[in-house]
C-alpha cells in the first residue's frame, strides 16, 4: 500500500494550513479528492502532497484560487487540456513577470531613499550642513559620492 499522510502530515509536508487543505478541497483545487480512512479522516498521497506544494507555489506566485481551481480542472480532464493548461501558465507567467518588474522598480527606490539618507548622515558626520533642499525631504536623484566625484576629477 502507497504511503498515506494524514492533513496534520500534509500540512507539515506542504506548508500550508489544516485550514487551507480543507478550503483547497472545498474549492476543488486538488487534482483528486483525498482517500479517507476507514474513521472518516483523510488520506493524502505522494502525489497529492506533490500537487500541494505546486499549489503553494502558484498562490505565492499570486495566482488567483479560481485559477487553481480551473487548473486542476483541466488536470482532471486529461491530456486533451495541454493546450489550455499552457494558455493559463503563460498568462499567469506574465503577471508573475509584471510583478517582478514592479518589484525591482520598488527596490530602486528604496536604495535611492537609502543613499540618500547614507550621504545626508555623511555630510552631518563630516559637519556639513544639509542643503536647504533637502531640509524635511530625501532627493530620490541618485548622487555621486564624494569619493566617485574626485576620481572623475
């Protein structure tokens, strides 16, 4: 006989919640309904602990439940579905795309804050006056720094 886990074990072997695998179930995102024991209580396969961890992926990732669910849908209904599978993957990769741009753009601008707020502390440190323009304000345009402007020199 394959081996089994129980949802506390699957929980821990996925990652994710006793809640969430209930909700996954209800929502129809597993692949198949887990066996249960013979008192009731669920089973979860090697693969359906596999299929888990895909499903979290794809919900860090951002993909929507509906999504899963018509993804394991498809799934369900066979070869015949690749097609459609692709066409979903593609779009979600291209949101999951989207996201990363707007990420790193995001992260640009906390490194300009952070240089920003570096080279105010210098210029106090070294007992600089902060010019008034930057008085309550952090400049976002990135600034060479002492030691860049004197090699260019």
């Amino acid at each position: 006989m394959p081996a089994t886990y129980s949802i506390g074990e699957a929980a821990r072997e996925t990652g994710l919640g006793i809640h969430t695998l209930r909700y996954y179930e209800s929502e129809g995102v597993l692949v198949d309904e887990p066996q249960r024991s013979p008192t009731g209580r669920r089973c979860y396969t090697e693969n359906d602990i596999e299929w888990l961890i895909v499903c979290r992926r794809l919900r860090e990732t951002g993909m929507p439940i509906e999504s899963l669910s018509r993804y394991a849908a498809l799934l369900r209904e066979g070869t015949e579905t690749e097609h459609e599978r692709l066409k979903l993957l593609t779009a979600h990769r291209g949101k999951v795309i989207d996201s990363i741009n707007q990420l790193k753009s995001n992260l640009e601008l906390i490194d300009l804050k952070i240089d920003a707020y570096r080279r105010n502390l210098r210029r106090v440190r070294d007992g600089q006056d902060l010019p008034a323009s930057t008085q309550g304000r952090i400049e976002l345009q990135p600034q060479p720094n002492q030691e860049d402007a004197s090699t260019t020199s």
